[in-house]
C-alpha cells in the first residue's frame, strides 16, 4: 500500500496527516506555535519555529503510522494563506518575523492605493478588496521597514513566500522556489484571469518580481524533499491554501457548492467554476485548488475570528484552562441571556470590510455570568457564518444562479454539535459534517495523489467523500430573522468609524 503524508500549517497549529491510499487517517501529529502580539493590530509568527514545528510533525505522523517513508508516494502542503515571509536566498534565514493574515499594520498602504484609484483595477485582476489582510502591502511594509531589503533583491538574494513557498524552499534545501495560483491569488499581486504575477500592480506597490515564486496548477511536480528530512526522497505533488484545500478535501467540485470551516477564523467558499464573477455583497473571488492550467474561481467570505475566540477566553481571560472546556460551559446556560459578542479584535472581514472595527460585548446585566459569555463566544462563530452565507446567496440570485442548498462543515469546530446545529437553525438549510473533517490536509493529500498519479481524476475522490451528520434546521424563520437583526445591531455598535 501507498502512503499520503500532508504537511498542514495553520495560524496556531502545525500538523501532519498520513492518510493511506483510501483517504484513512493512520498516522497524525501537531504542535501549537507561538503567536505574537508586538503592538496592536500587530500579529507575528516566527518562520524558524513554523519550519521546524512541521519537520517534527512529519516525523511524528510516519512514526505513529508505523510505515517507513520509502511507503509514501507524495507529500502534500496545505497552508495559512496571506501571511508573507522574506528570507535571504544565500543563508535560509528569514529577514524579519512572518507577518500573519490578520495583521492590520499596512493599513496606510492600502489607504494609499484607494488614493490611486486602484481598487477597481485591483478587483477585476485579482478578484480581491485592497485590505491589509493580503500580502501584497504587507511586503511593501517590509521593503520599508526592513534594512537590506532593497539591496538583497537587488543582488537576487531574496525571496518572498506565503507559508507553502517557505516550507518547499525548506524541504527542498533551497532547490524549489515556488507556489500554487490558490496562494498566489491571495497576494493581491496575481491576477487570476491570467494566471501569472501583473506587472502592473507590483509596479503600483514597488515590488520586484525578481522575488516572487514560480507559479504552478495546484497538482503536479513542485520538487523533491530532501532525503535529510524523512530518510528517503519524496515528490512534493500538491500544493494549495488552506480554504481552497479543504473546499477539494470536501469533494466540492461542481459550481454551486460550498463549505464552511470552522478554525481561527472562518471560511466560507462557494465553487464558481470557471466564471470570474464580482461580489455586490462583500465577498471576494479566489482561485480554487486547480489540477490544470485552467482558471477556476470560488466566491469567498472570510471571517477573520472564529476559534481565536475561544483562545481569547482562555490566554486573555483566563476564563477556562483548556479549549475543550468551551462546550461544557456553554452548555451550562439555555441561551445566552440576551448577550452578543463581536470578536473584532483585529476588524471586520467579509461582508462588513471595517478595518476599524473593535470587538464588543452586549447585552450585559446584573444576572449575566459566565456562562453566558461562553456561549455568546461560540454564537459568534455562527453569527457571523450567517452573515457571509447570506450575502453569498444574495451575489448567486443576482447570477441566475440559486441560493445554497446545503453547507459542507469542517475544521476543528465543526465537532461542536451545539454549535453546528445554532449555525443550521440561523442558515434555514442543512448543515452536513463528513466522517473526515480533517478536510484541509485530506484536501492536500487529494491534489497530492493526484499529482503523483495515484489517482486518475476527481470522480474518484468525489465517491470517497461520505458524510457523517446532517443538521436539519429545527428554528422558524422568524426566529432566525430576528435572531439575525439583534446580532447585526450588535455588528454596528462595534462599527464606530
């Protein structure tokens, strides 16, 4: 038997997945990393510390799948998408700590290119709102920020990555610079109509292209990891961000369908085909996992704090000692008392856009306790899931398209059955959870078998998917309306600009 070993990196976690040739997992391992909060707005990771939690995970997974790695067939990366990493192409080292997703400090930059006019031109390039959630004004906060730089491209001794790039260049000892079009189409540099970096926009934002990775379909040959790294020399075969992987780990592959994963923050992305459409609700347009050099798009709304929440209440509050203990003490109350949290903690992403934003808490009286925190913490989850599904819905009906029928769950949330059954009561459709919602690394493993050859096409995994539990909403419609208009009347209370 063949294996499937995917390396999943994560905003606060680091796994990897062996699955056998089934889509069985056999062998897993993941390290927490450390988050950092320099100033506010400000979120780091340390790319040494990524790098090496994700070589010891792999390690960890082929021991406990009890295989030798001369067993596996391909190595799949799946990976925390935007957060941008410069590093000297001569010694390995990074220039300057990972500035992660949900950092906010290259919201002057973004300002500057509204100033410019470019938000048009950008949306139609790359599908995607100029926000410094994206890693185009992220770099260019380095080019300014960062001495040697300048000097270092210039002497084509830098490189720039999103996380897959950085963990290729790592597993191949500097042999493979490059990505896949799910990540590039994150970095607000790509446009996705053409599949290639636009010159245009790296002029914009004075970028040189010389940094920039090799752009490749999300299945196919991306190098060969080092045998110094598992023993043995593997082909790293399938490469994609994190979302647009598990929207393929979860056998999405029709135009009409979409997923919902439940992890730091929330993703929701709606399979588009091959139509390049432009949200009127808020949403963006991204590039799917593609297994050719044919363009394919999804409809995404990403909502920036999810299970970062419930770390909050843990690291910040204090408030449980473990993240597990969230569902009981949620539990402990029959609603949440009239109280609504807006985790804004870094703004508000789709289909609000208020970089400005702070979180709040409403709805406190003299009877609210704790419990009452805690399940308004987990609500705020489905809150704000609610929020981007409707406007997704809204953007198919002005297509011709229809509204969603079905949402496809997954992530580390996912397994919280009180949430998912609030999240299927406020969407009035069913929520369906599959019996793997280790989607985003089965996602990877999936491109990854298909680009070793170990699968013939998607018809094959599109039979493997199977659910394991369907959340039929139980709550009228005027009930979740008005559910609905409490929390949006909690929205712009933290919307203060």
């Amino acid at each position: 038997m063949s294996y499937l070993l995917a390396l999943d990196q994560g905003t606060s976690s680091t796994r990897s997945v062996v699955f056998n040739d089934s889509g069985q997992i056999v062998g897993l391992a993941q390290q927490e990393h450390q988050q950092f909060y320099p100033r506010e707005g400000w979120v780091e990771h340390d790319p040494l510390e990524i790098w090496r939690t994700q070589l010891d995970t792999a390690r960890q997974a082929i021991h406990k799948a009890h295989i030798k790695p001369q067993e596996i067939a391909a190595v799949g990366i799946t990976n925390q998408r935007e957060t941008t990493v410069l590093w000297n192409t001569e010694t390995g080292e990074p220039l300057y700590p990972a500035i992660v997703w949900q950092d906010r400090r290259s919201e002057s930059y973004c300002a500057k290119l509204r100033e410019k006019n470019l938000e048009d031109t950008i949306i139609q390039r790359t599908g995607l709102r100029i926000d410094a959630y994206f890693s185009g004004t992220k770099l260019q906060w380095l080019f300014d920020n960062v001495p040697q730089a300048r000097q270092l491209a210039q002497a084509n001794r830098l490189a720039f990555g999103t996380i897959d790039s950085w963990l290729i260049w790592k597993l191949t000892k500097g042999e493979a610079h490059v990505t896949d079009v799910s990540n590039a189409s994150r970095t607000l540099l790509f446009n996705i109509k053409e599949n290639q970096w636009d010159k245009a926009l790296l002029d914009a934002m004075d970028i040189p292209a010389t940094i920039l990775p090799t752009v490749l379909p999300s299945a196919g040959f991306f190098g060969t990891v080092h045998p110094e790294q598992f023993g043995h020399a593997i082909p790293i075969s399938g490469v994609a961000g994190d979302q647009q992987s598990a929207l393929f780990g979860q056998a999405c592959f029709t135009a009409g369908m979409a997923k919902n994963t439940y992890g730091t923050g929330c993703f929701m992305l709606m399979n588009t085909g091959h139509n390049f459409q432009v949200s009127k609700h808020g949403l963006v347009t991204t590039s799917t996992a593609q297994i050719t050099a044919q363009p394919e798009y999804a409809l995404e709304g990403s909502v920036f704090i999810a299970g970062a929440v419930v770390q909050w209440l843990r690291d910040g509050l204090k408030a449980i000692k473990n993240s597990r203990d969230i569902e009981a003490l949620a539990g402990s109350v029959p609603d949440s008392g009239g109280v609504h949290i807006v985790p804004a903690f870094t703004g508000l992403g789709a289909p609000w856009w208020k970089p400005n934003a702070r979180g709040i808490i409403t709805g406190i009286t003299g009877g609210t306790h704790l419990g009452h925190i805690a399940r308004a913490a987990i609500e705020s989850i489905a809150f704000q899931s609610a929020s981007v599904l409707q406007a997704m819905s809204q953007d198919a009906r002005n297509w011709g398209g229809q509204a969603l029928t079905e949402l496809r769950v997954d992530g580390g949330a996912s397994v919280n059955n009180a949430l998912m059954q609030f999240q299927a009561d406020l969407l009035g459709i069913p929520v369906v959870r599959p019996t793997n919602v280790e989607t985003t690394a089965l996602g990877a493993a999936w491109l990854a078998g298909l680009g070793c050859g170990m699968y013939q096409d998607t018809d094959v995994l599109q039979q493997a998917w199977q659910q394991e539990r369907v959340f039929e909403p139980k709550t009228s419609r005027d009930e979740a309306t008005e559910r609905m208009a409490t929390w949006e009347h909690a929205v712009r209370q933290a919307c203060t600009d």
